[in-house]
C-alpha cells in the first residue's frame, strides 16, 4: 500500500493532505478545524498526485485549496457519504473558506 502524507503545505487553508494510491483515496484536513479530515475517492489518486505536487512547482501561481476545491467541483475527488460529518453549519461547504 502506497500511502504519502504532506503536512506542512504551502497553504492558508490546508494542514495535511493524505494519498493513498492503492485505495484510491485522498483525505483533506483543514486549518480550520485540525480535529476533523474529509475522505474523498478518486479514480486514480496516483494521477491525482502528481497534479498536488505540481503545485508545488509553481508556488507563485499555484495553490493547494485551489486544486482541491476545483477537483471536488469537478468531480475528481468525491467525499465519501459514510465520512460527512453534520456540523452547526449545516448546508455550508467545506469549501466556502478556501
């Protein structure tokens, strides 16, 4: 199993990023709330992968929160039902702040 962690990111929105290629998964945490983390499914999280690190390539124009809140609004990434949490912010995406 091939499971890569990133913490440290250059983000104001993203703590850590969790990529599991074999499982396909790709598990978000977010600054603002550290105690939770949001598991989505992909279909290939390898290709997934090395769209992240080339994030890092471009640090002056490109952006994690970016990139993840447009795969999830493409349909890349989908939250898996079993892991959405009910908030007090019931109906607000995780998203809005990014």
């Amino acid at each position: 199993m091939t499971v890569n962690t990133y913490t440290s990111l250059p983000s104001s929105a993203i703590d850590r990023v969790v990529i599991d290629t074999e499982a396909n998964t790709v598990e978000v945490t977010y600054k603002s709330n550290i105690e939770k983390s949001y598991k989505y499914s992909t279909e290939d999280a390898e290709y997934f992968e090395v769209k992240f690190l080339a994030e890092f390539d471009n640090i002056d124009i490109g952006s994690v929160g970016k990139l993840i809140n447009e795969s999830v609004n493409d349909g890349t990434l989908q939250l898996q039902p079993a892991l959405l949490v009910e908030t007090p912010n019931n109906g607000i995406s995780p998203w809005d702040n990014v």
